[in-house]
C-alpha cells in the first residue's frame, strides 16, 4: 500500500482529487491533504509519503519553488494544474506523470499504474520498506527545478555561487547555490566533499591515487585532486572497517 499526500491550495481542487482516489484504494491511502504550501513544508517529511500530488500555481508558494525548499525528499511526485503550459517542464523534471484540472478518470488511472510501476521496479512492496535508494534532490535552473535521483549525482562542483552537477546519464545541470548549502543536504555515506569545490559520489570512483591527498579518476573518466586535509576522511570512507 503506497501512502499519498495531497497539495493543492483550492479546497475544492483537493476535495475532488481525494474522492477520485478512493478508487484506488487497494492500491493507495491518502494520508494527509494540505491546503497550504507552508503547512505542509513543515509536515511532509514527517508523514514520508510515497508520493505526492502536487498543485502547480498556488499563491507564494508555487509547485516548483515547494520543492526547491525541500530540498532533498525520499517521494514520487505527480504534479495536478489546470495550466497545459507546464506539459513539458513537468515531462523533463521527471515526475511519475503530469495531470491536467479538471482531473480525467482514465489519465489518473494512468498516472498511478505508472507510479506503482516505478515503484514495483525499485523493489517497493508497502510500506515500511528501504527508501534510501529514492533520495531526490529539487535543482532550480533557468528552465525549471529538475527532480533527480541522489544515486545519479557523480560529483558537483562549485563555480563561485553556482554549482555543477555531473549525473551518471552524461546530463550536466547548472544551479544558482552554494556547494556549502548541498554538502549539507548530501550528507548520505556515499557522498564526501574532497577540496574546497568537488563533492563526489563515493560509488562512482573507479581509481585512487596515491600522492599527497590523492587522485580520484571517476566513473566518466575525470580526475579529481584531493585535498590533503580530506584524505584522511576519504581513506577511511573507501577502506575503513
């Protein structure tokens, strides 16, 4: 039984969606309905749905800017609106699905055979089980906030007040913060940040060098120096009982 949070800041909008997934009952239990972004910014992760459905346009608190808050989140997200202009930033941030108000029966019955399906293929059966392997991050760029899976990230770099993330899909996605502000979100054993600009995923190296702090060659083929006050850290990481 997969657990559902809703979103969505119109009562009405909420209300309607809620019933249509009674239908879906055997497969999928509403934990929780908010009609306010902020309410449920400080709930969500205490109740660690499943998925959420998530309003598009809501006042001070947009969809996409909820999920830049988050920051780092363990749920699918199908994204609810009445606006067909967010089709392909919705398709690109890679939700479960996009569904468009007024809610049609048959492309909600899509939407959750494809979120069980996505489910199914991560070894989720109900609940209760592992959903370390989920962690996602919400990146805001210029074309929107891409949702991608923490196991992708190979490494990020820092350029000045931006940050590079370098996925494991050759996809390259520039954001306006800090690496300081996402050392504190990757803060998953597989990840270590190295020198002063490079975290890097420990899953992804393919070779250590031997040298004053050491070289790491990674997955993609790129060599990262570093830092001698990190190798310590790194070694124990890599070897470490």
């Amino acid at each position: 039984m997969l657990k559902a949070v809703i979103l969505d800041d119109e009562e009405r909008g909420s209300s309607l969606l809620n019933r249509k997934l009674e239908s879906f009952e055997d497969d999928l239990e509403v934990s929780a309905v908010f009609n306010d972004p902020y309410k449920a910014l400080s709930k969500i992760m205490d109740i660690q749905p499943d998925v959420l459905f998530l309003d598009v346009e809501m006042p001070g608190l947009n969809g996409f800017q909820f999920l830049e808050k988050l920051g780092s989140f363990n749920f699918q997200v199908v994204f609810t609106t009445a606006y067909d202009t967010y089709t392909l930033e919705a398709l690109r941030l890679s939700a479960v699905d996009y569904l468009l108000k007024p809610i049609d029966e048959e492309e909600l019955h899509t939407a959750i055979f494809r979120l069980k399906k996505r489910f199914s293929a991560n070894g989720k059966e109900g609940k209760g089980a592992d959903k370390t392997s989920r962690n996602r991050l919400a990146l805001p760029t210029a074309e929107g906030v891409y949702l991608i899976d923490k196991a992708n990230i190979i490494r990020v770099e820092a350029m000045s007040n931006y940050s590079t993330f370098y996925l494991n899909d050759h996809k390259k996605i520039v954001v306006s913060k800090t690496l300081k502000e996402y050392e504190n979100v990757l803060t998953d054993t597989f990840f270590l940040r190295i020198n002063r600009s490079v975290i890097v995923n420990l899953d992804y190296i393919v070779k250590y060098r031997k040298g004053d702090g050491g070289t790491l060659e990674m997955s993609d083929g790129t060599e990262v120096e570093v830092s001698a006050s990190r190798k310590e850290a790194l070694v124990d990481k890599l070897f470490g009982a």
